[in-house]
C-alpha cells in the first residue's frame, strides 16, 4: 500500500492486533415441554394423493355475525336526496322571486314614465295656453287718454 492511501495508526489492525469475539454460550435452560391449553387446536397431518403431508392446525371456520336488519337504502343517502330536492325548490323559487322583482321593476318604471308624460303635457298646456283668452272682464284701452300719468277712460 502507498504511504498516502494508508490508514492512520487507530483503525490499522495490523497495528493494533486483530480481535477475535468470543461466542456467547447460553445459560442451560430446562427442556421445552409442551403445554397444551384449550385455547390451541392440535397439530393436524393430511396425506394428499401425491405422497406429500402437509401438517399443521384445523382451524375452525368464522361462523358471520347474523345479518341485522338494514333499510334497503342508507338514511344517509335519503338525507342527501331530501337536501337536494329542497336545492332544487328554493333555487326554484329564487328564480321566480327573481323574476317577480324584475317585473316589478318594469312596472314601477313604466308608472313614473307615465306619469312625468301626463304632469309634463299638463304643465305645457297650461304655459302654451296662458297667451289665449281666459274669461273675466276685458277693457278696451285703445281709445284712452293718459294724461299726468293718470287714466281717464
């Protein structure tokens, strides 16, 4: 190895000495007897038609809950379906409040129009026609005298 790729004195093993782990003996122990409890089915072997044993537990099948009682559709989906049938009614009425007030408005509009028509023509009447004969007492003054600033009729 090269002076340069050499590794320093504290991983080098060759410098410290190899260490060889000791095993772990473990500490003697009593032999395994089996217990059976009522709670662990016993082993079971089955020999199939080819030769071969397969060994393990019969397990007992899962017997289902019985089935309750359930409405054929969910509460849920009908809460759904109520909620958008009443949608579907108020967007229903909002759509004729809607047009109620646009009709409405047309309506307010054409009264006013209305009537500035009517108010305007009268007050026209009444300047246009202020020039015409009114009735009352009418006095001829072409034939008078002024005299000092005084009639004499």
């Amino acid at each position: 190895m090269n002076e340069s790729t050499r590794l320093p004195a504290a991983y080098d093993t060759a410098a410290r000495g190899l260490h060889h782990p000791t095993p772990i003996t473990p500490a003697p122990t009593a032999p395994l007897v089996p217990v059976r409890t009522g709670g662990i089915p016993a082993v079971a072997s089955v020999v199939l038609p080819d030769g071969r044993v397969v060994t393990g537990y019969a397990i007992t099948p899962v017997q289902p809950e019985p089935v309750t009682h359930k409405p054929p559709v969910s509460r849920a989906a009908v809460n759904i379906a109520l909620g958008g049938v009443g949608f579907a009614a108020v967007c229903g009425g909002l759509f004729l409040l809607t047009a109620f007030i646009t009709a409405l408005t047309a309506l307010i509009t054409q009264l006013v129009i209305l009537a500035a028509v009517i108010f305007g023509g009268f007050i026209a009447v009444q300047v246009f026609s202020a020039s015409g004969h009114k009735g009352g007492t009418t006095v001829n003054i072409r034939k008078a005298v002024f005299k000092r600033s005084h009639f004499h009729g």
